[in-house]
C-alpha cells in the first residue's frame, strides 16, 4: 500500500477553508498547493492524504431547500447535501494536483492497494459520517498515526469561545478529557473542532489530532519542521 512512502500525512482540509461565505476561497488553495509541492520536493518519501470538507455551500443548499418546501430538511438530507459538497471540493483539489495525485478521488473508502502517488484526495462518504471520521477511518486503513486537523481556528478552547468570553486556548488536550467536552453524538453541520464521533474513533485508534488554523501557512511550516506552533494537539 505505497510501501514507497514512509512518511504518510493525513489532513482534514476543512470546508470553511475551501468554500467560505463569499465563494470558492482561491487564495486558501493557492497556498495549499505552493505548501503541499515544497513539503513533496524536501521530504520524497512523504505522501498526503488530503479529505476535504464541503463548507458553506453545503449550507447553501440547505437553506434554500427548507425555504422552498417551508420546513426544515431531513437529516438524511443534510448529509447527503453535505457529503456532494466535499465531493465537489475534493474534485476541485483533485484537479489542482492532478499532475502528482491519484487519479481518483477516494469516496467509498476502498483501500487502495497501491498508491504509486504522492498525493491522495478523499471525499465524504456517507450519512453518519463526517469528513473528519472520512480522515480517522484513512488513518486506520493507511496505519497513520497523526491526523492534521486544518479549520478556521487556531486551537481547540476548554469551553466554546462564542458564548464565554473566558474560555481559555489549550495546546494540549487528553482524548477523555476532549470527548467530555464536546460529547458523543455527530449533528449535520456542527460546529466543532473535532466531530465527536470521529474523536472516540481516533481515541480507539490510538490516532493524534492536531488541530490547526489551515489559512497560517506559516504555522504549518513550523509544524512540519518540528517548531513550536500554535494548535492544539489531542492525544
């Protein structure tokens, strides 16, 4: 399974980053691929998994569908909306590393047996699933370690910031101490910095989370090279 690559990397690339309020965020993604390509041409024997999230067009859709019919949509609905918007944004990445990826976007969560590229684009799956389980699942199939969790925040909080102007950053959590905060149950389109059902999955597996705010490039850089930086890693 690549057994070329020893250094593998999974990211969740959050939605937020991709799609945001105003459209298709270019300048996220022309950072993204100038970072990826200069990771590649240090490290040979690195190779990145990439999953990405749907962001807000998946809201989009779900607005204007609860609008049309006057009520709100299913739940089934929601992730099924949500899951072809990461399709959407996992075929655009896709296509913007078609040069060093594998040719197909990985949906079904079929293993591939060998993956001769560097670059590896994965999707959503299925109702139940959020991206950010799609990546634990890559990080069992793959036998990944480190999960690299980008999104629009800088650090996982000990309480959400929006309501408590008190909540303090964490640069390290325990995944018990993670789980109790934000409890068991995947809602479509929560806002959390880890799904909760993603974080008893990686706690099973033994996977560390790093969370970090995917548009400081910088900050990653320093990650990679083992700097101090600043995220939150979940343990």
């Amino acid at each position: 399974m690549g057994s070329n690559y020893t250094d593998k990397v999974v990211i969740s690339v959050g939605g937020s980053l991709i799609y945001p309020n105003g459209g298709i965020d270019t300048r996220f993604l022309t950072n993204l691929n100038r970072f990826v390509r200069e990771q590649l041409a240090e490290n040979k024997s690195r190779q990145f998994f990439l999953i990405t999230g749907g962001g807000k067009i998946a809201r989009h859709y779900r607005d204007a569908g609860a609008e049309v019919i006057g009520h709100a949509i299913t739940r089934d609905d929601l992730d099924w909306l949500g899951i072809h918007a990461t399709k959407m944004n996992a075929h655009l990445v896709r296509t913007i590393f078609r040069d060093i990826a594998h040719p197909f976007v990985v949906k079904h969560y079929e293993i591939i047996r060998k993956v001769e590229e560097p670059v590896v684009v994965a999707s959503g799956w299925k109702p139940g699933w959020s991206t950010d389980y799609c990546s634990v699942m890559i990080c069992e199939d793959y036998g990944i370690k480190t999960l690299v969790n980008l999104s629009n925040v800088d650090q996982v909080f000990d309480k959400d910031p929006t309501n408590n102007p008190d909540a303090k950053p964490l640069s390290k959590v325990s995944w018990e101490d993670f789980r109790k905060m934000v409890g068991d149950e995947w809602i479509p389109g929560m806002n959390s910095p880890f799904d909760p059902v993603a974080a008893k999955k990686a706690h099973e597996l033994g996977v560390k989370v790093v969370v970090m705010d995917g548009n400081n490039f910088e900050n990653l850089e320093k990650y990679f090279r083992g700097k101090e930086f600043v995220g939150t890693v979940i343990e």
